[in-house]
C-alpha cells in the first residue's frame, strides 16, 4: 500500500510534467476519446512503476520512457483494430468530431500533421527534440547511439522541409 507521501510525490510529479504527457498525447492521438485512453494508461503505467523508479533515475527522462512506450504499445493496438475493421464499422461509428488541429494556430497545426505522418519511434525521437532534450538524453531514453539520434533528427528534419516546400 502506499502512503500518503508518494500519492502527494506522485500528484506532484504529473503536475511537472504534465506537458510533456500532453505533447505525447497529442502526438499520437488526433481523437479526443482516443487521448483520454492514452492519457489514462500512461498515467497507470507511471504510478505502477513510481515507488520503484523515483529515487534512482532521471524524473524526465523516466517519464518521457514510460509515456512514449505506453504511446507505441497503443498506437500498435490501434493499427491492429482498425486493420480489422468491417465496412460496417465506418457506418455505424461514424461520429462527428471537431479536429483538435483546427484549434491550433496553422504552423502548429502543420507540425502535428507532420508528426501524425512518422512511424512510432521518429515521432518519439522527434518529440525529444522538440522538447529541447540533449543528443545523450534522447539516445538513453530511446536506447540508440547519439551519432545515431543526429542522423535520424537531420533525415526527419530534411523530410519536413521536403513537406513544407512541396506545398
């Protein structure tokens, strides 16, 4: 059972962080319903692990781990069900719903579509860069070199100037 201490720790934790979280829920979901599921298992995931994680690593970088896999894991889970969809289902689900993009400002906007377009591991890589993480923290949390986190970084960052003049 935990205490009092680590629920208040814990709070205190989502609270810091809570924007990365959002960025990665964004990222990988453009369905408002969709987020709120990814946004209750990643916090699931984190407090599972939090007694056993918080005095020994870095908070940031813990987090951005465990949200960014608990991220792919669902993204996976939804190509699978949506690769298993009958015709039917686009029928009878067919729900309205207000595109989050439309609410953000047109740069923005382009930068999540663009997101959206990358496989699950260069929309983690790319998110860490967004959030101004080192070469070295980037490459920890994603379990790669750092040579390799410069490459991958220059190839997406070529793709989207590709995007942005193509336009």
């Amino acid at each position: 059972m935990r205490s009092a201490t680590d629920t208040d720790e814990f709070v205190q934790l989502i609270r810091d962080y809570k924007g990365v979280i959002y960025k990665i829920l964004y990222s990988y979901c453009k369905d408002a319903d969709d987020r709120k599921d990814l946004q209750q298992e990643i916090l699931i995931q984190l407090w599972r692990s939090f007694e056993s994680n918080k005095p020994n690593v870095n908070l940031s970088g813990w987090v951005y781990r465990v949200a960014l896999n608990v991220a792919i894991s669902h993204y996976r889970k939804e190509i699978k069900r949506k690769e298993s969809k009958t015709p039917i289902d686009d029928i009878v689900f067919n729900i309205h719903s207000v595109n989050y993009l439309d609410e953000l400002d047109t740069n923005l906007s382009q930068l999540y579509r663009f997101i959206h377009q990358l496989d699950p591991f260069n929309k983690a890589l790319i998110m860490l860069y967004l959030e101004e993480k080192s070469h070295r923290d980037i490459a920890e949390i994603l379990g790669i070199s750092e040579t390799n986190v410069g490459t991958k970084i220059s190839r997406i960052k070529k793709e989207l100037k590709d995007q942005a003049t193509n336009k």
